[in-house]
C-alpha cells in the first residue's frame, strides 16, 4: 500500500480548527514550561510529571483525532466504495499500538 498522506486533505470546520490548535498550544505551552523547568535544574521527579502530562495530552488529542477521522474519513470513503481506508486504518493502528 502506498502511503499517500500527502495527497489527502482533511476539511475540518472552523470550531474543530479552533478546538485542535488551542489543544496543540497548550501541549505547547508544557513544553516550553519544561524547557525552562530544566534551564533552571529542576527536580527531576517534577520533570518527568510534566512529561507524563504532556503525553497524556498528547494521546488525548490524537484519540480525538482520530474518532473525527473514523466518523468522517472512513464513513466517507467506505460509503463511497474505497477499501483502500481499511488498509490505510490497519497501519494507522499498528503505528499507534507499538
């Protein structure tokens, strides 16, 4: 299967824009907190905290992502007859699971 991620495009509407990029600063925003957590010799017990709640975040959002993409992507697609998702789906997961 090729993987043509690139040649696809997800139409998302102003709201669900809204809702993923406040998501991605605040992700960004812990980041940026960690950084200046290690610039001034943080303990390393409250760093990894943060980390743990950036990943936490992180999964979050791509599980989010990823329940749009199945109830409009895939409906789509499969609704239209294109099996090829269910491939693409199939290496999404292993992806996800390793």
């Amino acid at each position: 299967m090729d993987n043509n991620c690139c040649n696809k495009k997800t139409k998302r509407n102003l709201d669900e824009k809204k809702l993923i990029t406040n998501r991605l600063n605040r992700i960004s925003g812990q980041i940026n907190g960690i950084n200046r957590m290690i610039e001034n010799d943080a303990y390393c017990n409250d760093v990894l905290i943060q980390l743990s709640a950036v990943e936490n975040a992180v999964k979050s959002l791509s599980t989010h992502i990823l329940e749009n993409h199945l109830y409009t992507c895939v409906a789509r697609d499969l609704e239209n007859g294109n099996l090829d998702t269910i491939d693409e789906l199939i290496s999404l997961f292993k992806r996800f699971n390793k």
